[in-house]
C-alpha cells in the first residue's frame, strides 16, 4: 500500500463545492484582482486574527518583501534568517536590496531560535522568524523574540 506524502485530492475535496461558489461569483463580477472576495477575506482574516488590518497579496513571497520595505529595509541592512526555508525567504531580502545573514537553526524545533542570534556588530539588524504563527501567552500572535520589530508570514494558514 502506497501513502501519499500529502494528499491534496482529499484536502480539495473536502471544500470543493465553496471553491466552485467562490470562483463562480469572482467570475461573473471580474473581480480577478482586488473586488469584494479580497475585501472580505482581509476584514475575516483580521478578525480572526485579532488586529486592524490584514492585507492580501499575492504570494508569500510579496508579503515578506512589502513587511520588509515598510520597515524601510534596503541597501545595506542585513535580516538575520534561516538557510533552511523556501529561498522566497531569501528572495525578498534581496528584492529589497538587503542581505541575507544566516544563521543556524535550533536543534529541537529546526526554526530560528526564540532566544534570537547573538548581537551583530554595528547593529542594523532585522530578525525574521520561519515558523507558522501560532498564539502566545497573553492571545498575542507576535513571537516573544528579543528586541526588534518581526514578521509572521501567514501564507501557509
């Protein structure tokens, strides 16, 4: 017997018919990019999640890159992540003109240390955390990190 390592036949199935409601009527008003299903899925997600404002972009990818560029990350700052992720990571550091600083991965959980790397010399440092959001104690969903502002990317939820 064979078992798939992810099933997405099955996963599919199981909200297939709202799929084919949802796309049905983005079809019919042509609300390819933006329109009413993005506007109430940003005012559904941010409820759930508890904040003002959620915005919905395109890929994970773009999430990082404009979380990275509203914190005026660019040329010649560095953002501290992990080498074992999807080089989208990477990608958006780069795409803003930074660089990637590597560090190592914590042995038990494989993501980059709550605890947070040692100090850099010269400081200018952004710390991106690679882990699904989850929540903390007190219901916040921000990562108890040391100081430094952080991004969840929630393109895996």
């Amino acid at each position: 017997m064979s078992i798939k390592f992810i099933d997405l036949a099955a996963q599919n199935r199981e909200i297939a018919q709202r799929v084919a409601r949802e796309m049905e009527a983005i079809h019919a008003t042509t609300s390819y990019v933006g329109g009413p299903a993005l506007t109430a899925f940003e005012r559904e997600f941010a409820a759930y999640l508890e904040v003002d404002y959620v915005v919905g972009v395109s890929s994970g990818t773009d999430a990082l890159r404009l979380a990275l560029l509203a914190l005026g990350i660019g040329p010649g700052d560095g953002v501290i992540t992990v080498p074992m992720t999807f080089i989208a990571t990477a990608a958006a550091v780069v795409q803003c003109g930074a660089v990637p600083e590597f560090v190592d991965v914590d042995p038990q959980t494989c993501n980059l240390s709550p605890q947070g790397p040692a100090p850099l010399p010269g400081g200018g440092t952004l710390q991106i955390p690679q882990r699904p959001a989850r929540r903390h104690p007190g219901g916040s969903l921000r990562p108890a990190l040391r100081d430094g502002p952080d991004h969840d990317d929630c393109s895996q939820l």
